[in-house]
C-alpha cells in the first residue's frame, strides 16, 4: 500500500557502551521463571533508524515491526496469520448486506498510562488517520466518508485543531459510538479485505491517546514521556540514528504477558556489520526489525559452519518483482513500445515470448546467491500468503525458449518492433543490477533480441514507470496485509481509482476489472476463488514477466525462544524469552 489515498548518509557505529554478552543474567537479580535467565533483555540491530512510530505515519518495514509491539488495534493477526481479536473481545458482528460492523472493546484494555481505551479513542484514532493520509491510511478506504476527506492534508497541529472541533471535513462519517464500549463502522460498499488489513497491528488502525497526541502533534512518538500506547512496550529511551530502547508496561492489561523486560536496538546499516557483531555474542539476534538481509558472503560461509546453521531460518519474504510492461494506450501514454494491449494478439506473442525466454531458476541462482530470493513460480503472490499459487503453477515462469523464438518471429518478422528496447531497475540495489544483467543476456541468447539496461533512482523509475514513459522495467511489490486484494486491485485493477486506467501497470481489461470489484466485495472464502481467476487472467495476457520472491534470513542465539516470523510479520517481542545459558 504505503501511497496514501490509493487503497488498496554514513554508516552508523555501534552505539556506545554496548553490552556484551548480552542476555547471559550479568545484571544481576533472580531467574523470572524456571530455566530463564536473571537478564531478560533482548539486543539485535536494524538496517535504518524508524521514519516513525506514529500510526498514521509508519512507513519502513522497521517503522512496522517496532510499532506492532507499542499498539493495538480492534484486530490483529496471530503468528498462523488468522485475525483474531485484540482491543476488541471478539471479532466483529458483520450485517447481512457486508456494510456494517459492530465491535465491543475489552473492559480491561488500557494505555501505558493507565488511561482506559474507549470507543472515543477509536475513533479519534482512526478519524486522525484516515485525515493524515499517510502511507497506510488506505487500511481505511472502505469505511463511508474516506473519499471525502481533503486530498491534502491538513497540517498536524492544524489537524488537531479541527478534529477537537468535531469539523466533519476531516470525519470518518462512517464511524459511531453508541456507548464507551461499542464502535460501530458503517462501510461505503461490500470490502472483503477489510478486517485483513485492519489486523495489521502498528499501521492506520491502531489506537493512540487524543490527550497525548495533542499536546505534540507532531513529534509526541519521539521520547519516552509522549509515547504512549497500548502495547506491551513502550519506547524508553532513543539516541537518533544510533539505538532505541523499549521496556515493558508494567500490568499490561493483554495475554500473554512479557517475559523480556528490555529490548536494545542498534542502528547498523551494514549487513556484515551486524552479523559479525552477532557472531562475536554481543546481539541475541540478527535480521529482526526489518533487517532481514545477509550479506552473500556472510550466508555461505554460515551454510557450510555447522553451529551457525543450525541458528538460521530462511523464509520467504512478502516482496515479488517482475518485468513490467507499458500496457496501456498511446492516447494516455507518451512511450508507446511494441506490448500495448491495443496492440491485441501481436503484443500479446511479445510479451508471451519475453516471459519464456527467461530461465527464471538460473536468473535467481545467479542474482541471489542462493536464498537470498527464490524464482517466482507461482504467480505474482509470494507462497504462504492468501491467493499464492503453487510451485510452477504460473505458466509465464516456464522456460520455452524455442516456443518462444517463435511467437518473436510471428509477431516481430523482421525485428523492428523489438529494436531499442531498454530495460530500467533500481539503481539502489545490487540485487536489481544483477536480475537487469541477467534480464539482458537471457534475451539475447534464448530470444535474439538485445536489450540495454538503464538504472534510476527508486523514486524516479516508480515516477516515470507510472506515467508510461518506460517501455520495460523492473516492477514489484510488498504485501501490505494477508488478503489478495492487496495486489489485484491495487497493482491491476480500476479500483485502485485512477482516473485513465492503474496507476501501476497501464493494464486495461474490462472483464478483469469487473471480477476483481465482485472479489473485493466477497468474504474471503468466497473471494479465493475468483482472485485465482484473475492470476490466471493476468497469465493468459501475459501481462508481466515473473522474476523472483524476496527472502528474509534471521539467526537466533540457542537461548533465545520465541522469536521468529510468519510470512508477513515477525512474532511480536510478548513471545520472546531468555533461557539461561
């Protein structure tokens, strides 16, 4: 998500007067329960300082990982990514007609500060952060008035201001309180995925405290006195760009209640940084808060060191990337290029035989080092979220280079709609450098065609592959919640709201738009089956070329339980515990 309305410098040094050998109960004090350590404290380092802790304005995947321990909303997922409850004693009454949805708060659920969490709280929370429009208020787009909210928001202090006013400008009139306990949230239509990306603990639908929010708009998730939320920590101390420090609340009011008192988090940009610091003892844990990445040297080195592979877990991450085609019309696009849809059975063989000229397990083995990715196989969903398909199940990932060749030569008889083409990446990842390289060289010796390869700034390519001024690039995304809406409607279909065709893809289907709104309005069960409809319908018009998934790699001390992660997001740091060593 992380595009507001669409819905769906120098390395930094260890911190100083690090610990070493951390967690090994040389603080002193008794053991908090058989066979744990007198020390329950937690080190490990993340790649990059947190943009923010703010709901309303997370943004990094470490912003994420660290918020979900300070807040709560109505919902949440557990570690097997189901929603269950969380603020909210239960999962909500749903209405015959999927539009209105009735929670009751639990009587016991609190702030850190002892405040008690209300229906009020809810939603001044959630009024604040559909207002803001930051990266994950699209969490929000279902609930009535959303599209009515000012497309630019206000600032914050005046933001504030108009919400204590009760202005309707910047309410969610979807949004109700028949008593302290009860909120009540009336959807402008049907929204299967909304309880899906509601659970997503730490975004646009947590809660927060009105009477500490507006005492510093702006800067209050920043120190220790203002952060204030309903988690199991709470930010104590924090040295910008350097670390970051967490305690728990005492008498937190959830289950299970924390075993780890602290939590020490350095802020070491370096991959083989962080991992030599773990291996010399001084973090109990490598790739957490975001950081899930190793250095390719650092993971062949650790697959072949008996010890340290049996404290590594590879698991796929939420990331897929792709070759990105401009699709769409000459009248709305400037580029042009020889895969517009409007180009019809022709264009249709072209991409066809730009997806089957890649080999995308060699591609992977060579861009990857190994586990560092895997090849994407099973359509555009990454395995172990809803809607992935099975390994090889998506047909543009086979390997055809003959079949290939021959819809080039049916398409392309003389070579002249497939001159001067130019693939773009990230010219922030050696990753992207290396799938463009290998990209090239396939193309040209399984299709015949060459390719040159051009890197820009991230910003830039998203910038101009959104107004259709690259022919061929490299294409991708995250998963924002478990829920295949996320990705259909989001990277291919209408409902993202884009005025021509998708901000993202160009691509123009009017059956694939029409399947994809009666999905987003289905439970999900029911859902399931038309969104495999629409990875099949994708295929069939060879709308991308599948490249590979994303991986995060974690290492764990021995003594170290509980920490670890699904395929969306890692264990929050409740389940955490040191054992004596």
């Amino acid at each position: 998500m992380r595009r507001g309305r669409r819905r769906p410098g120098a390395a930094a040094t260890l911190a100083a007067g690090l610990l070493l050998a951390a967690g090994c109960g040389q603080g002193g004090g008794r053991p908090v329960g058989p066979g744990l350590a007198a020390d329950q404290t937690v080190r490990f380092a993340i790649a990059a300082d947190v943009g923010s802790l703010d709901p309303a304005q997370v943004y990094a995947t470490a912003d994420l990982q660290v918020a979900q321990n300070l807040f709560d909303g109505l919902v949440r997922y557990d570690d097997h990514l189901d929603v269950v409850p969380d603020l909210a004693q239960g999962l909500p009454a749903i209405s015959t007609d999927q539009l209105t949805y009735t929670f009751r708060l639990r009587p016991d659920a609190t702030f850190s500060d002892g405040d008690r969490v209300t229906s009020r709280d809810v939603i001044y929370s959630w009024d604040r952060a559909a207002a803001a429009q930051g990266p994950y208020s699209a969490i929000l787009s279902a609930v009535a008035g959303f599209d009515r909210l000012p497309a630019q928001p206000p600032p914050p202090a005046r933001l504030e201001q108009l919400l204590a006013a009760g202005d309707p400008s910047v309410r969610l009139s979807g949004l109700s309180a028949p008593d302290d306990a009860t909120v009540v949230v009336r959807l402008a239509r049907p929204a299967g995925w909304f309880l899906s990306a509601l659970a997503l603990t730490g975004a646009a639908g947590s809660v927060v405290d009105q009477r500490v929010v507006q005492a510093d708009p702006a800067g209050w998730w920043s120190t220790p006195r203002d952060l204030v939320g309903t988690g199991p920590y709470r930010l104590s101390g924090r040295a910008p760009g350097r670390w970051l420090e967490f305690r728990s609340v005492a008498g937190w009011w959830g289950t299970p209640r924390p075993t780890v008192r602290a939590l020490h988090l350095d802020v070491v940009p370096d991959a083989a940084a962080r991992e030599a610091a773990y291996e010399r003892g001084e973090y109990d844990l490598n790739g957490f808060g975001g950081a899930g990445v190793l250095a390719p040297a650092d993971l062949a080195r650790i697959r072949t060191t008996p010890r340290l592979a049996a404290e590594l877990t590879v698991r796929t991450g939420t990331g897929s990337a792709w070759v990105g085609f401009n699709l769409v019309h000459d009248a709305v696009r400037t580029a042009g290029g020889p895969f517009l849809v409007s180009l019809g059975q022709p264009a249709r063989n072209l991409r066809t035989a730009f997806a089957l000229a890649v080999d995308k397990r060699r591609l992977a083995a060579a861009a990857c080092a190994g586990d560092l990715c895997a090849p994407a196989t099973g359509g555009l969903i990454p395995p172990g979220l809803q809607g992935s398909g099975a390994g090889d199940s998506d047909p543009l990932a086979a390997f055809d280079p003959a079949r290939a060749r021959a819809l080039l030569k049916a398409a392309d008889p003389d070579g002249s709609r497939t001159t001067g083409l130019t693939f773009v990446y990230d010219a922030e990842s050696p990753l992207y450098r290396a799938l463009a390289d290998g990209l090239r060289d396939q193309w040209a010796a399984n299709l015949g065609v060459h390719v040159d390869v051009r890197a820009e700034a991230h910003e830039q390519l998203l910038r101009d592959a959104r107004s259709g001024r690259l022919v061929l690039s490299r294409a991708g995304w995250q998963a924002d919640y478990d829920h295949p809406s996320d990705w259909y409607d989001n990277l291919f279909g209408r409902a993202a709201g884009c005025p021509d065709s998708n901000c993202g893809s160009g691509y123009d289907n009017g059956p694939f738009d029409q399947l994809a709104a009666r999905a987003a309005g289905r439970p999900p069960a029911e859902a399931l089956p038309l969104y495999r409809q629409l990875g099949q319908m994708l295929s069939a018009d060879a709308a991308y070329v599948p490249l590979v998934y994303s991986s995060r790699v974690y290492m764990v001390q021995p003594y170290v339980r509980g920490a670890g992660a699904n395929n969306l997001l890692e264990h929050p740091w409740v389940e955490y515990r040191v054992l004596q060593h």
